[in-house]
C-alpha cells in the first residue's frame, strides 16, 4: 500500500508517521490495519475521557473545545470500498451519537459518495494501465 500511495501523483503522501505526530497535523488520512486502528480509537477516546474528566475537576466544566474529541458529536464515519453506505459508530453510541449518524448517511447520499468513489477509483485503474 506504502509504494502505491507513494506513486500516485494525486494524493499528498506523506508517508510513515510516528504516533506522537498523529494530532500534529501532517496528515488528515492514516492508513492502517482495522486491529491497530480500533485499538488507536478507543486509546484515543479513553484519553479524551480522562482529560475530560480532570479538566472538569479543576475549572468545573471542560474548555468548549474538548466538544471536538467527543465522538458523539460526529456521530460515525463511512465505511469506505463497498457498493452503498454504510456508517461506523460506536458500539455504545446513545441517541446523539445515532441522530448524528444518520445525518452522515444522507450527506454521504446527497454528495454521492459511493459514485465519486467509483470515478476515482476507475480513473486510477485506466491511469494504471496506461
């Protein structure tokens, strides 16, 4: 996958990453096996949770930035490569975390998701075997 990425002129790789640079903002996309990156999740939202909750403990409420760290506030994410959409949330996703959900499905249905894939992903190939 590393020299695929690599030599495809349209994406901006950036490479191997270490994982104290994942939140420095040199890549927006990690590519990575499903155990490793399930395991990344949950120690990240086990993190946020702790932060939450001592930044709580000192200034009563958390910063109204720590909103971005709560995955209910997102909701899910497509999963991507399959012929439809399908959204990702958490397994102990509670109504808000669902509402949000299913507004990802419909804007991933409104923008065409799944056809904006498939053109991609066909130009690659045709790119590919030129």
């Amino acid at each position: 996958v590393h020299a695929l990425l690599k030599e495809d002129e349209r994406i901006n790789f950036a490479g191997n990453i270490e994982g104290r640079e994942l939140f420095a903002g040199q890549a927006d996309v990690i590519v990575c096996d499903g155990f490793i990156g399930n395991v990344l999740l949950k120690t990240m939202e086990g993190m946020a949770a702790y932060m939450t909750a001592l930044c709580s403990e000192e200034l009563e409420k958390p910063p109204r930035s720590f909103e971005r760290l709560d995955y209910s506030k997102t909701g899910g994410a497509p999963l991507l490569g399959i012929n439809g959409i399908s959204i990702v949330c958490h397994g102990s996703s509670k109504q808000e975390a669902v509402f949000n959900g299913i507004r990802i499905a419909r804007d991933c249905c409104l923008s065409n998701l799944v056809a904006r894939q498939q053109a991609v992903l066909n130009t690659a190939a045709m790119d590919k075997a030129e």
